[in-house]
C-alpha cells in the first residue's frame, strides 16, 4: 500500500514540476543526518547575500529545526515560525526575520532573511503525530519571493526520501544533495539521484562534505561523477574548526581566511552563475 501510494505522487509530482517558480529556489538535501547540511545552507545563503544577492532560508525541516541557532536566533525571539504557517496560526510572512544584525552585510546591497521552524516540545510532537501540507508550503514560494524581492530562496530540507522531499524537488529549480566519502551515503544518494532524474529537476549538483585528508579530491570527484552522472561542484574537507564550532554561529564569519570558506565561497558563486545564466532573477 504505501508503495503504491509513492509510485502515484512520482507520477502526479512530474506534472508539478512544470510549473515551477520563475525565482531561483536552491534546495540544500542529504540522503542521512549529520551531513552538515543545514551548517553548508546557512553559510552559502550568507555568502550569496554577502555578494549583494537578496537571499532567504527556509528551514523545512520541522522534525528537527535548528538553522536559527547558526543565525543567533533564540526560540524567545521567534514568536512565529513556519511551524505556525503551516498549522494556521499565522500567514508565512509573520514567519520571516531578517537577519543582517547576526550576519552582518557591510554595504554589500545584499539581504538576508530567515524563516525558522519551532524548536518547541509541542510543535516537533504535532509535526510527527499529525504530519503538515507541503503542498501549502510550496504554494506559497512565489508569493514570498515576490514580497520581498528574492534572487534566491535556500531550502533546508528533512533528510531522506519522503514525500516532502518529493513535493520540494519537484518545485526547486536546483537540487544539491550533500554526500560524505561513506558507502552508507552513496547507497542512499543513488536514490536521491534517481527521483531527480524522474521529476525532471533542471539542475542537479553534488557537493562532498567532510573528506578527510588522507582522500584525493580529485579522485572523491571522479568516484562521484561515475557512480551518479552528475557534476560535483566542491569538495569540502572535515574540518575541526567547524565541529569545534558546534553551531555556535557561522564558520564563514568566525574563519573567514580558512580553505573551507573559500570552497563555500566558489560554491556561492557557480550556483548563482548557473542561476543568473538560466535566467532567474
């Protein structure tokens, strides 16, 4: 039955995809937890804005929020969040903070919002025994992007395949799917890589997070490009500055001079060629 269940909303998904958003909606995905990949959304969602993009994060991870931690954001501050949204508490733009104070812009022209998901007790206990409508989240993008005038919408998404992971891929015009050197992650990637190629997602990279120092890049490179087709767009290193960090803020902010910045940096970078080419905003 729930086999079923998936194979018809794959089917009903490709039609969806169709009518993506004209805006460049980017989501960051990992087959498991512990990737990194809500750190690798915060900090190239600052890095874009801090080279004047007008640049939001959604956390869409609601069963287990967090990206306002690396913004400085404490639950206190929120009194809304998309966990509100989306039980009808409050419309998706209460939900928005900008967040130029904790991450700071310069004169750089850019913007940075935030839309963060409850950390509560009550809210994560509701999203796992009644579950929420992605689509109505989905819904909502453009009409975000339009009010507050977007170049890039960052999407912090559940790990694995789900049917909000479904739902996302078929709206973002760019899937990037974090992967560590790990058989385990390859397994689970093959996976991602193949919903992707059946919702037709325009562009699809991969980024591989946490290489030790003992693997060749080159070679981690190669190895990815064979098994999934698709181009890998960095390599970033285990760094223990960023463990030793533990969430406490953004590592682009905190080393600023480290390699592991500057490959964020490029990253920020060929994604927004790549959407600014395709002609997004």
């Amino acid at each position: 039955m729930r086999r079923a269940s998936l194979h018809f909303s794959v089917g009903r998904l490709r039609a969806l995809s169709l009518a993506r958003s004209m805006g460049q909606i980017i989501s960051i995905h990992s087959y498991r937890g512990g990737t990194g990949k809500s750190n690798i959304a915060a900090n190239l969602a600052y890095l874009t804005a801090k080279r004047g993009h007008r640049v939001a994060v959604l956390d869409t991870d609601l069963q287990s929020p967090g990206v306002h931690l690396l913004f400085g954001l404490e639950q206190e501050r929120m009194p809304f969040t998309l966990s509100d949204f989306l039980f009808d508490k409050c419309e998706l733009e209460d939900a928005v903070y900008e967040v130029g104070a904790a991450a700071p812009l310069n004169d750089s022209g850019g913007a940075l919002f935030l839309v963060p998901s409850s950390m509560t007790i009550e809210s994560i206990s509701r999203v796992l025994s009644e579950g929420y409508d992605p689509g109505k989240l989905n819904s909502h993008f453009k009409q975000l992007m339009e009010t507050y005038d977007l170049d890039v919408l960052f999407l912090d998404t559940h790990p694995g395949l789900n049917k909000e992971t479904l739902l996302t891929a078929a709206v973002c015009d760019t899937l990037v799917i974090l992967i560590r050197p790990d058989k385990q992650d390859f397994h689970g990637t093959a996976l991602l890589t193949e919903m992707a190629r059946r919702l037709a997602v325009p562009s699809v990279y991969l980024i591989a997070n946490k290489v030790v120092g003992r693997l060749n890049p080159d070679e981690v490179v190669t190895r990815m490009k064979e098994a999934f087709q698709y181009e890998v767009i960095g390599v970033l290193p285990l760094s223990e500055e960023m463990a030793g960090l533990g969430s406490r803020g953004l590592f682009c902010l905190e080393f600023p001079s480290d390699p592991l910045t500057a490959e964020l940096g490029r990253i920020a970078d060929h994604l927004m060629s790549r959407g600014l080419n395709s002609g997004k905003h």
